[in-house]
C-alpha cells in the first residue's frame, strides 16, 4: 500500500490553492473545475470544491470541519517559510517558532478553512566526534 493523497473539501477552492501554492512554493497542478493537487515529495495535498463532492458522495465530507487533523509539513527554514507565509493575510499564526521536546523546531498556522498546518524542521544531526 502506498499512501498518495490528502484531500482538503471546501467552499474557499480559490484561497486554499493559493495558500497552499505559497507554503510549498510548488505550483497546483489542476485537474478539472474545482479540483487541485499540490504534488510534493512523499504524497500530495488535493484540493476540491465541495459541490465536487456532494455530485458523487452527498454528504460525505463538509467543507471546512477539521478539527482532528494536522497538515504537517517538513522544510529546511522554519523561519523562512512563516515569513513567506505573513504576506498571505488568511494565514493565521497560532504558535511561533517554538522547539518541542522531542528536538523539532515548529509552528502552526491556520489555513483560509481554519485546518492546522504544522511547519517544522528537524534537528541538526551533532557532529560526530573524534574517536
């Protein structure tokens, strides 16, 4: 089995392309009216129009009802990349850049739907020392 996508349902389809276009810095590739997939290393983040939805599967997702998940992202720059993000007004800060206990420096922001989106960066590696 191969984990291959995410799917983001909302009624904001314009904004959440937009968003998720500046935090990865990657293009959205479009699909059809309404549908988006943001493809990067190690699974893609697809975006859809709720009315996409509710043609094939009335009811079985509702735009913008997270409230469980979080969206968590890899990058080289915490920094760098929340500093990109400040230019995008929808892009709520909910936490700094803090280091968690278990070494990953992170923040969290809110996307336009309100889901949480976690950027974080790993600890460098200590430098190996001369035996």
């Amino acid at each position: 089995m191969k984990f291959a996508s995410v799917r983001l349902v909302t009624t904001q389809f314009e904004a959440l392309v937009a968003f998720y276009t500046l935090l990865s810095g990657t293009a959205a590739t479009r699909l059809a009216d309404g549908f988006a997939e943001v493809r990067l290393e190690g699974a893609t983040l697809a975006i859809s129009e709720e009315r996409l939805v509710q043609l094939f599967n009335q009811g079985a997702a509702t735009a913008a009802s997270n409230h469980s998940a979080i969206l968590e992202f890899e990058v080289t720059d915490v920094d760098g990349t929340l500093a990109r993000m400040r230019g995008d007004a929808s892009a709520e800060v909910v936490m700094p850049p803090t280091v968690m206990p278990w070494g990953n420096r992170s923040a969290l922001l809110r996307d336009p739907d309100g889901s949480l989106v976690n950027i974080f960066s790993q600890p460098m590696a200590p430098p190996a020392q001369a035996a």
